[in-house]
C-alpha cells in the first residue's frame, strides 16, 4: 500500500538523467523514497547535507522501513587532518556497509557528503583481510591472533568494543567489526568446540552460532605488504622519510588520525560511488552544488591550517577526498533525484501529496491544553498517529488523553498502525517531526510540546545512559591506561583518590596529561570519560591541558 509515492509513477524518468520530487515535507521523503525502492526493486544512495540531517534521515527510514535492506556509510566525525582517530563504532559501522553492499542489488544506502567524498579502501580489500570461524574447524591460536592483530584488531583483558579480542585459556573472545554482540570461541585442543554470542556487560551466552566472519577492524592493513606499500607512496608524495607518520608506520604503530593517510596504504583507492550497484539512484536535497562547494572550501582551511605542523605534513586535500570537479563527474554517471519541499515545476518532476502540520502544541498554561490538538484530529478526515519518544513518555502522553477523553490506540509500529483501523494511534520512535500525508496524519512530541522541552527529555536520559556506559567501560582501565575527556582530550589513569571538602568527602578520578599536568575528574562526571580506543595504548598522545589541542 502507497501512502505518499504515487501509484501511477512506478519508476522515475528514463528520459532525464536527473529528477525533481517535490512538496515533501519532514519525514516524508524518507518514506518516498522507501515506497520508491520496494516499486522499483531499485538501489538508491542518499547524500545527507550534514551529520545532524544524517541522523534525522536514518530514523525517519527506521520508522517507516518494513523489510527494504538500510545501511549507514557515516563520516568519521574528526575533523579533516586531524590527530584523532574515528571511534570503533563508526569504523565497523562503515566496514559493515561496504562488506554488504557487494551482494546488494535493492535498497538504500544513506552518507554524508564528506564521506562520499573520501578516497576509501579498495573494493577487493574486505574480501581479501576477512577471516572466517566455524565449528569443528582447525585453529592453530599463535597464527590465528597474530592474523587478527595484522587486520587491525586489539588484544585486551575483557572484549567490551568492536575491533577487540582477548584469550583466556581456551576461550578466545573477540567482537568483530559489523557484529551487533561479541563471540566466544571455545576450544579443544586446536579444535573449535562451539561459538556463542555473548553480553559483554553481563558476560552471559545469547546463543549458539555456527560460523561467524570477521571483518578487518580498520580501514587499511598493516600486514608487510601494506606497511611496504606505505613507505613507497610516503616517499613518493613527500620526498624524504624523516616524519612522525613514517617512523610510526614503519615500527607498526598507527597513531591517531592515522587514517587520513589511508590512500598511502593502497596502489589504488576507491570512493562509495565504485561500490555502489551500476543501476543506483542518487537522491539529495536541493542544494547539493553549494554544500559541495563548502566543504571543499572548508577541506582547503583545515589543510592549510595543518600544514603547520611540520613533525606531521598532512596528505594533499585531493589525495584524500575527491575534488569538485571528480565528485561531480562520478555523481553524473547515476540517475539522480533532486529533492525539494517546494512544488517541481519542471517536466520530469514528481509532487507529492504530504504538507506541514498546523501548529498543535500543548499549552499547558491555557485553560484548555489540548485545544489545539482537539481541533485538527477533528477536523482532519483521515488518522492520526503520535509518535513518543520513548515507551515511557508513550504511558505518560496517553494518560494525559484519556484524562480529557481522547482515546488512542497503542500500536507496536508504523506497520502496526497501518494494519489497525483506529481514528487515532500512539507509539512511540525516534521520530523528530510531524508531517500531513492525503489520509494519514503524523504528531510528534516536537510539535506537542516544542523541541526545546524535548531536548531536555533527551539529556536528561543521555546522561543516565551515559553514566551507566562510562562504568562499563572503565570497569577494566588499570592505572597508567590511556582514558579521555570529552573536554580535554587524552590522559593517563592515575586511579581514585578521596579528598574532603566541608567534611564532605568525594571521590576523583586522577589523570595525567602532558608535562605532569593533573585533572581530578569527580565521580559523578564520570560520563565524560571514556576508554583510549587508538590502536597503540602505550603510544597514546597525551595532550596538554589548556591548550587548543583537543576539539572535542
């Protein structure tokens, strides 16, 4: 069932190498475009404008989705040159994608501009530094963890994050990049016995599994063969092999922002454009031409501004990414589809029927709150669903109706919203805005109580979750560990010490940064912390307090 694209448009024009949708509005485009997928069998890659639009698009298709195959290819969310690595998790986010997207011919992919820009792993790489595990299989452990560390994976006491492996005796543990929970491998003698998935908090088996792959935990390799190809093309862009990076490669050491040196450990590199199926759909939004241009502008900036360090010279800006000039001539080899709120008033445009909600905040100081909300429900012809942020605010929004009789049925889902027949449902989703489709209406918290006191719902639970992961993850930091700080980068755990304040005794957690410089960090901001995740702990960078070093 269509509930925005239109029926009598199955496919998109094959007259125009480029089309125009227009009149969607929110959250409509993510469901357009999923309607269009499942009409067409079709692959489409989505170019979000920025990290804040990636977010919004990929929980709009989340809710919509029923069965279209969705995948996430992020930025690494450093800035461009910068001495920082991407954390694990976006790093297996994307490896995840690329594995996925050789077997693909339906779906969506959805990335930012700057990570359609970068100059990327080759496509035979994933291929070539995969492992697999399955029962019954030989596995001599000396070879295989030296294998697992050339791909890029780090041994630890306790797996706690992707790309980690640890042995105890004769289980190894190990949480491969891509994988959604950790992997135990039990053995006899240099037999697999069983592999089970298992909690890394709880450490408690999930179940049982047959065979398992791991991806490689980074981006490029550091087996001989790479760290060789490494050393030529360093010599080759820089003429000398006196830097920081080099020496660090050479003794195999990885330090951060290592990878915005990538391309020097392949003779070729590829972008998401080469693994992407030759039929793909490219959608973005208006505007594509200047966000472009701004990023290239803002890539040069960031360029410039680091080639003072001389110690470490970043990788010319078109080595890394793409320029202008080659993003544009890959983007035109796809059909594309230009998206709009405005009506297309072009001859291969599309408008669909989807429009902006008229305002339906609760007013909580009026002498009727829900007026406002009373009247559209009213007054519009087809259904309504809100959609909460969480099942609690789902029970707390819903007793508030019925205290001024409105009766809302409780769905599982958008799906389960369809397939029920109630005038008015709640559910509840990370679904940010509202939007009018021709008989369905969607309410989100945003419009019944303003994005202001939805953000603080969302810190306020942010911050308990935060808290609760922090511990997890410092649960096994020994002292003289590599830890950060959100605000001032990365230190060396010096362990708990009590001070006295009014009689009142608090605990701080001790670290050390550069030149001997300590911060005593209070227990209760101990979500500001969180477990060095670079490659070599004992080479960690310790940066300076009060200085610009850090950007958070």
């Amino acid at each position: 069932m269509s509930i925005v694209y239109p029926g009598e448009s199955k496919s998109i024009s094959s007259d125009f190498r480029k089309n125009y949708w227009g009149s969607l509005f929110g959250p409509s485009e993510a469901l357009a475009l999923l309607e269009f997928v499942e009409s067409n069998q079709a692959f489409v890659l989505y170019i979000a404008r920025d990290i804040k639009h990636y977010d919004e698009i990929n929980k709009s298709l989340a809710f919509f989705n029923k069965s279209i195959e969705i995948l996430s290819f992020a930025s690494w969310e450093v800035l461009a040159f910068d001495h920082f690595s991407p954390h694990p998790d976006i790093v297996s986010s994307r490896l995840s994608a690329l594995a996925k997207l050789s077997s693909l011919e339906s779906g969506i992919i959805v990335t930012t501009i700057e990570a359609l820009s970068q100059r990327i792993c080759p496509k035979g790489y994933i291929d070539k530094y995969s492992l697999s595990l399955k029962n019954n299989q030989y596995l001599e452990v000396d070879s295989f963890t030296a294998n697992l560390i050339k791909i890029g994976y780090r041994r630890v006491t306790t797996v706690m994050e992707q790309g980690e492996f640890s042995l105890k005796g004769a289980l190894i543990d190990m949480y491969p990049m891509g994988a959604k929970n950790p992997f135990r491998i039990d053995l006899f003698d240099n037999e697999i016995e069983s592999i089970r998935s298992f909690d890394p908090s709880s450490q408690r088996s999930i179940e049982i599994i047959k065979e398992i792959q791991l991806l490689p935990a980074r981006e490029f390799a550091s087996d001989k063969d790479s760290i060789d190809i490494f050393k030529k093309n360093y010599l080759s862009e820089f003429g000398n092999t006196d830097g920081f990076i080099y020496t660090e490669v050479s003794e195999g050491r990885y330090p951060g922002g290592i990878e915005f040196y990538l391309p020097l450990f392949f003779e070729t590199t590829d972008t998401l454009f080469d693994f992407i199926p030759d039929n793909s759909v490219i959608a973005y939004q208006k505007g594509l031409d200047e966000s472009i241009e701004q990023q290239s502008e803002e890539l040069l900036e960031r360029f410039n501004y680091c080639q003072n360090s001389l110690e470490r010279l970043p990788l010319e800006v078109d080595k890394v990414f793409l320029n202008t000039n080659d993003f544009f001539a890959a983007l035109n080899k796809k059909k594309q589809i230009q998206i709009q709120t405005s009506k297309t008033l072009k001859a291969e445009g599309l408008d669909f029927k989807s429009s902006i909600l008229p305002p339906v905040k609760i007013e909580a100081e009026t002498k009727s709150p829900l007026n406002k909300l009373f009247s559209f429900i009213k007054s519009f012809t087809g259904r309504t669903l809100i959609v909460c942020e969480s099942e609690g605010r789902q029970s707390v929004l819903n007793d508030l109706l019925s205290s001024y009789d409105l009766k809302a049925e409780e769905c599982l889902s958008w799906s389960d919203f369809l397939n029920q027949n109630s005038k008015l449902g709640i559910t509840h989703a990370t679904l940010s805005e509202g939007v009018i489709f021709e008989k369905i209406a969607i309410i989100t918290e945003n419009n019944l109580f303003g994005q202001d006191a939805v953000k603080q719902q969302r810190r306020r639970r942010a911050k308990h979750k935060d808290f609760d992961e922090a511990i997890k993850s410092l649960v096994e930091i020994q002292l003289g560990d590599p830890v950060v700080h959100e605000h001032y980068g990365v230190g060396r755990y010096l362990g708990l010490i009590s001070r006295s304040f009014d009689d009142n005794q608090q605990d701080f957690l001790s670290v050390e940064y550069a030149n001997g410089s300590k911060l005593m960090v209070p227990i209760t901001s101990l979500n500001l912390i969180s477990r060095y995740t670079g490659v070599s702990a004992d080479n960690a960078p310790l940066h300076k307090l009060g200085s610009q070093q850090w950007t958070g």
